[in-house]
C-alpha cells in the first residue's frame, strides 16, 4: 500500500524568468509555457499561486524572503541557476518548515543570461557559487525545512525544460500522482517508452518528437536524467 503525504497549494509560489532572458521559439520559453499551465489549472489549482512572471517586477530580496517563508509550494522556472538570483547567505539563514515542494526548473542559458551570471559571480567567493551546484543547493534547501526539491543537474535547453514543465504539471495536478512517480515517468517518456502511463493526449508521440526529434536512447539518456528528487518521493497535491 503505497502512502502518500499530500498539502494543499494554497499559498504557492511561481517565479518564472524574472530577467526574461530567455532567447528562441516563443513556444518553448518559460513565460509563454507557464501562461499556458496557469490558463490550464486555473479553475482548480493556479487562480490560488501568487508570485513573478517575466520581468515586469523583479522580487526584491525581502520579497523573496517574504513568499519563500511563506509558501507551501515553490516552482522556479528560468535561466542559470536558482541560487544565481538571490543572496545565498540570506537562504542559508532562512527557516522553511511550510514549504513541502521545490521544482527548480534551471540551468538553461542565454547570452543575456551568461552575462549577468558572470558579472554577478565576479562579486561571489568560491564557497557562494559552489552552492550554486545542484546537490549543494539541495543540501541547504533540506537544512532550511523543504521536503522534497526537484532540480536539474546539468545545462540544459528550454525544449527539454517545456517538455518537463508540462509533463510535471499535468500528472501532480490533473493526476495527482505522488511527485516520486512522475518524475518516473517523465523518465520512461524520454527514454522512449512511450505506452500508455496514464499520460495526457498533450503529451503524445507526436509532441515528444518534436520536442525530442530522432535522438538515439544514448542521446536521450542525459537529458531524461537530468532532472533529480531529492528528499521524499511521496509527496502528492492534493
């Protein structure tokens, strides 16, 4: 018997892109595919998120410190690194015992975003950017209360980041399945299993095709591993 522990999404928090660096098909940009899973939820989920979309107002250091204390849920979706937009020593200070989920939706990158990453990192000692690094960076949002963080591993592009965001999305909301089990299967999707899971109709062949056109399973394996859980798989939204 599977048990699962599920919250409520009742002061969720959404930063999406707030330089809006991202560069390439509109489509396939944070902004434009977060637009879409908010439109899509919002009778059930969504209408109840607060938080930043593009950069029309960028969070100041006491908001991020404000939502992030505040919130059940996190989801970060842009370019770099989460930690590359905020002060690290400030986050490692924090106390997060209401935030059960982050989904840290990171590490693309942009010319713009390169070059606000590396003058920034100009001012940070080698300790600072190292927390940066992935694991790292689950390490101290675990010390800080978070139960569960999804994040990437390494650079990646935004069709694979489009790709996550909506398979991600689709089976906590709409399923309900535990956040263990879809990470599982966005996996098996991207390796090419592509039988019935239970999966939406969006996320159909044809979409993975197209987001993943004629890759060989070796070139797949790095970017449907990329995406990591860290800390409890059986955390559900419900």
């Amino acid at each position: 018997m599977q048990v699962r522990a599920r919250f409520l999404l009742n002061a969720d928090l959404v930063v999406v892109d707030p330089y809006e660096e991202a560069q390439g098909i509109e489509r396939l940009t944070p902004v434009f595919v977060t637009r879409e899973i908010l439109e899509r939820f919002q009778d059930t989920f969504t209408a109840l998120w607060v938080g930043h979309l593009g950069n029309k107002h960028f969070p100041s250091q006491a908001e991020w410190e404000h939502l992030l204390g505040t919130c059940s849920g996190f989801f970060f979706y842009g370019m770099e690194s989460f930690l590359s937009h905020i002060l690290v020593e400030r986050l490692a200070a924090m106390n997060l015992p209401e935030c059960q989920m982050m989904v840290l939706l990171g590490l693309t990158r942009s010319y713009e975003s390169m070059r606000r990453h590396m003058e920034k990192s100009e001012n940070k000692s080698v300790p600072q950017l190292s927390l940066e690094e992935p694991i790292k960076t689950a390490v101290l949002l675990s010390l800080a209360g978070v139960r569960s963080i999804l994040a990437n591993q390494w650079p990646t592009f935004l069709q694979d980041n489009a790709l996550r965001a909506s398979v991600l999305w689709e089976n906590l909301l709409t399923v309900g399945r535990p956040i263990g089990r879809a990470v599982r299967l966005l996996q098996k999707m991207g390796a090419g299993d592509l039988r019935n899971h239970g999966e939406p109709p969006w996320a159909s062949r044809d979409k993975l095709l197209y987001v993943w056109p004629q890759l060989s399973n070796s070139e797949r394996l790095p970017i449907v591993l990329n995406s990591v859980l860290y800390g409890l798989p059986h955390l559900a939204i419900g």
